[in-house]
C-alpha cells in the first residue's frame, strides 16, 4: 500500500507518497502555490498513484470539500513527521513562508502544546525573502551571505515594509551589505527562538521549513537556544510526510 500526505501552503505545496511496507519515500514534489490552488492541486495529485491520501496546511479544508480527502491539523502533521524523522523529538521550530509554529512533544509523536504567528509574516519565508531581495541576495546565498557579517548592525523593525526601508536607509548609509544582512537574520532567528523556547526548548530539537536550509540562521537559533537542533533532509517536507505517515497508520 501507497500512503500519500498533501501539505497545502499559503507559499507552496508539497506531496510526500510513502511505500506502506518500509515506510520508505517514493516520490516527492513541491510547487508554488497560486491563486488556482484547487486546480494545482488536482494536477498534482492526478499524476501520483497512492492509496490513501491526507491533507494538511492552510488549504486543507479546501481540499476536505472541493476532494473529499480527510484531513489533519499543521501541528498534528508536524509533530508526527518530527518523531519520524528524530525519534524522541520533544521540539519542532518550524519557519514557513507566512507563519512561525513551536510544538511540545511528547516523545513519542504528540503535540503537548504549541505556538503559532499566523496573523502577520514577521520574521517567516516571506520576511527573509523581501529583506534577500533589498539587499540584492537571492534566497540561497542570503545566509551565506548574512555569516560574513560582523555583528555591527542592528535592525530595529519587524514589520516587513518598515524594516525594508530601514534596511535600504543603512545601504544608503554606506553600511556593508553583509552587516545589514546578518542584523535581519538575527532579528528573525530571536523572534522564532523566543517563541520555540516560550513552548519548549526540551531536546532534540526539529528545525523544518525551507528557512531551516540556512545556514546562519540554524546557527542563530541554536545559539538562542542554548544547543543543537536537527535539520531534516528535506525541511520544509515534513509537514507532508507526517501527513502521510497519518494516512499509512489510519
């Protein structure tokens, strides 16, 4: 048996189909999320072959109606694809493209308790991405670029436009763009690592989502953190694959 998990993002989705036997990855797939996200959807999902499927993400109830496909909370997602991937897991930091999310775990895959900004996209995906693109970085080299930075900076503002002007202002200043950088990270691995140790910063500790591919910021947040956190193979997957770890054991 085949078990499929669907993760339908405000900024992408994601399919993780899963081989009923060893539990191992068939196939994975990502895709940006547009204003047709049913249509995407379906297109996606109509060239995979699985047999039970399960929703999750900001789209999910979307897809419980416009598919019939049952579904399961972000944080349920998480926390099992978290266990799966580290078992043991006590924590997940998670920074998506919109929201931020820290989960308690229990040790064996349930979620204890969680935080969640979902209200405003300080300090997520998008945040980075619009500060990347005022800096003249794309997305891959920012945090590369963020490590050569030397600590003299500091950003005051979390709100997306404000700190987009503040960041232009202090290259207008002639400040080095690497200094700039590494001010903007700091302030985003603060913010998460704030929340994640408000829930818990009980060991071993997930980092997902796709911010979890940078480097300086995985080393800011363990710094916050007081110690290590495990990086996925394929961050901002995991939400999908424990999806589909549901859909295996359901």
């Amino acid at each position: 048996m085949r078990a499929a998990g669907l993760d339908i993002g405000s900024r992408s989705i994601e399919l993780v189909i899963l081989d009923g036997e060893g539990r191992e990855t068939v196939a994975t797939e990502r895709i940006a999320t547009t204003p047709t996200v049913a249509e995407d959807c379906r297109r996606l999902v109509a060239t995979a072959s699985f047999d039970r499927l399960v929703v999750t993400g900001y789209g999910r109830a979307m897809a419980e109606v416009a598919f019939g496909y049952p579904s399961v909370t972000e944080i349920k997602a998480y926390a099992r694809g978290a266990e799966d991937v580290r078992p043991g897991c006590r924590s997940v930091l998670d920074i998506g493209g919109q929201d931020t999310k820290a989960i308690a775990l229990d040790g064996t895959g349930r979620a204890l308790r969680f935080e969640m900004n979902d209200r405003c996209a300080a300090g997520a995906g998008r945040f980075l991405e619009m500060m990347a693109s005022a800096l003249d970085y794309d997305i891959a080299s920012f945090g590369a670029g963020a490590v050569r930075g030397d600590g003299s900076v500091k950003i005051n503002s979390m709100c997306a436009v404000f700190a987009e002007s503040e960041v232009v202002g202090l290259l207008t200043r002639g400040l080095r763009r690497e200094d700039i950088a590494l001010a903007v990270h700091q302030v985003v691995a603060s913010r998460a690592a704030a929340m994640l140790i408000r829930v818990s910063r009980e060991a071993p500790i997930v980092f997902a989502g796709g911010a979890a591919r940078n480097p300086c910021l995985v080393a800011l947040v363990e710094q916050a953190v007081g110690g290590p956190v495990f990086v996925p193979k394929d961050p901002e997957m995991l939400g999908a694959r424990g999806a589909a770890l549901i859909a295996l054991e359901g």
